[in-house]
C-alpha cells in the first residue's frame, strides 16, 4: 500500500464504535462513536498532540492504533502495511515497533516484579538479549532514563511518580521503537516534575530519532513539546494545525475555548476567558449537526443540520467549522491525504 513519503503513520478514516444498553432490561441498543471517521498522519520525528476535553475519544484512538482496542472500521498505514489487516503474530511484531507509554505509571508496572525484570521483559517477548547482553541492555536504558543502575532490584512501590514513568518509559525504549503513543504522560505527576519527565522525553527523541502521537489535556505542555496539534472533539478531528498557527490563530470556536482557558502568566497582560455554554454532550446522544453547536457561540443556523467537515483555510491549517465554508479552500495536506470538503 502506498504511504506518502514523509508520513510514518497514515491512519485514515479510522471509526471506533461501542454498542450500549442503557439498562439490564433495555432492548435499545445505541451506538457511542468514541472515533468517529479520524484522518491524520504522523510525520517521521514529529511530534503530533492530540488535545481534547476527557472523554473525546483521545486516548481510544491512541489504544487503536496499537490495536489494544479493536477498531470498528478505517485503515492504519504503517510501513507500508495496513496494521488492521495483521494477523495476531504480525500484530505482536508490530508492537515491537509501536509502543505506549500510560498516564498512570503506578497502575502500569508490575508491583511485584523487580525494575530490571520490567525493563527486561520486553526483550525476552522480542528475544532482543539474553543472559549479559540483557543485563547490559537494562543498565543502559536505566541510564538513558537518568535513573541509577543501582535502582535494578528494587521494586515499583520504592519509587516517586517521577520515577516511575521513567521506569515505564525505559520500558517502552527497551525494544528500540520507532514511534511511541504518549497517553497523558505527565498528568498524573507533580508540576515540578513534569517538565523534568518532558524534558527528558525530548531529548530521547533527538537522541533516539522517535516519533511521538502526545495525547494530552493540557494546553500548555502540548506547545511546550509538540510540532503539531491536532484538536479532537466528541471522537472528531475539529482542528489541526502546525503549533504556532495553531496557538497564534485558533480558527475553531472549540480550540478558541481551549485556548483561552489558559492561565497567563503575565498579570498585566489581558486575556479574555471563553466559557462554553452548556456540558459536554451525551456521546450515546450527539447532538445533529455539528456536534459543537449546543456550546457555540458563534453557531449559525446551517450548524444543527449539516456536519462540517475539515477543510484547509490555510497552508497546513485544517479546520472543520461552517464559518469558514465561504473561505477560498486551501489543499493544505497538512503533511497527511485528507481531501477536504
Ligand atoms: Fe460553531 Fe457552527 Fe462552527 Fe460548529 S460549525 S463550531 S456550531 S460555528
């Protein structure tokens, strides 16, 4: 299968659906789009943020990838191959390739198990190293993490937080991935060590040449670590765009909102909070429509009855918003295949 050169990543189309049951008596079923019809590429050695309210479907699109959750529909192009037609056996090997990071390092080791044999474990699975030259390899990765060789038998619970997610990351590292799915990686960490951990997880990428998808909720350290943006909102792409346009010119009313509620460090300086109208939609119950236009201030009457799609306003600027249908369409690819409407 064809991948645009510059894309390592080329998920197109991507759908995850869930059927639920309100009740163990209710014999309607409804259909929750966690994904809902997701285009986007990921260049080599960028770094791509996925931003969004909880519940959007963020990191549902992260575990798809990886095929920790199975997708409805859609396809995953990597190397060249669709990821959703591997059988189990090239799925493992494609995990030998693409792996994860999660937000809750404590939840994410094994309590029982000691730093080296979690370090350890995914060159046995791979068989990358056995006997000395696995004992080295640990040793090097708990050195690549900056975390002491000493810290080899000790067990998970004598570790901070910080710790911790260096531990998952070394973890991570072990099976010399290409591209690494970051969900929430810092969140559940103290502020102060946060930047220490993004620190770190920028210089591995320089280091090691990787490719990161960043999920996050946080504004702020998405533009500390990322190259690109990509808004996501009830399982949709509603904005995606190069960093700095996308901090310097938000374009979707959902992004603006975002954007604002972003504390300034600048007393003096006058920044207007956008509060949203209303809470975030039944995803069993999207509104029709665009599936924003209960919250937007801006709506328009076209909004409740015809679904936006992406388009280019601007050289690698996508949006999907009917302010912008009048506006000359740019054919920005944003480094990705999305035709836009
Ligand atoms: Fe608001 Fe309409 Fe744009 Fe949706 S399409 S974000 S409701 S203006």
């Amino acid at each position: 299968m064809a991948l645009n050169e510059q894309n390592l990543l080329e998920i197109k189309d991507l759908k995850k659906y869930y059927t639920i049951k309100s009740g163990f008596r209710d014999k309607n079923k409804r259909v929750v789009k966690a994904v809902d019809g997701i285009d986007i590429s990921i260049k080599k050695g960028e770094i791509l943020g996925l931003v969004g309210e909880s519940g959007c479907g963020k990191s549902t699109l992260g575990r798809s990838i990886l095929r920790l959750i199975e997708p409805t529909s859609g396809s995953i192009i990597y190397n060249g191959s669709d990821i959703l037609s591997f059988k189990k056996k090239d799925v493992r090997m494609m995990r030998k390739d693409l792996q994860i990071i999660f937000q809750d390092p404590g939840a994410s080791l094994n309590p029982r198990m000691t730093i080296g044999e979690i370090i350890g474990a995914p060159l046995d699975i791979f068989g990358l190293a056995k006997g000395e030259a696995k004992e080295k390899r640990i040793l090097e990765l708990l050195q690549l993490v900056g975390l002491n060789s000493d810290y080899v038998n000790r067990f998970p619970h004598e570790f901070s937080g910080g710790q911790k997610q260096r531990i998952a990351i070394a973890r991570a590292l072990a099976v010399n991935p290409k591209i690494i799915i970051c969900d929430e990686p810092v969140s559940a960490l103290d502020v102060s060590v946060q930047a220490q951990v993004l620190n770190l997880m920028k210089e591995l990428k320089q280091k090691l040449d990787l490719t990161y998808l960043f999920i996050s909720h946080d504004l702020s350290v998405v533009h500390h670590l990322c190259d690109r943006v990509a808004v996501m909102y009830l399982g949709k792409i509603v904005e995606i765009a190069d960093k700095d346009q996308l901090y310097k010119n938000p374009s979707h009313p959902y992004t603006k909102a975002l954007l604002s509620a972003i504390p300034n460090p600048d007393p003096e300086a006058k920044s207007e909070r956008i509060i949203l109208e209303g809470d975030v939609p039944n995803p069993a119950d999207p509104p029709s429509g665009c599936t924003f236009h209960k919250r937007c201030a801006y709506r328009l009457d076209i909004c409740s009855s015809k679904t936006p799609c992406l388009k280019g306003i601007e050289k690698s600027h996508l949006v999907s918003c009917h302010l912008y249908d009048k506006e000359k369409s740019f054919n920005s690819q944003v480094g990705n295949n999305i035709s836009n409407g």
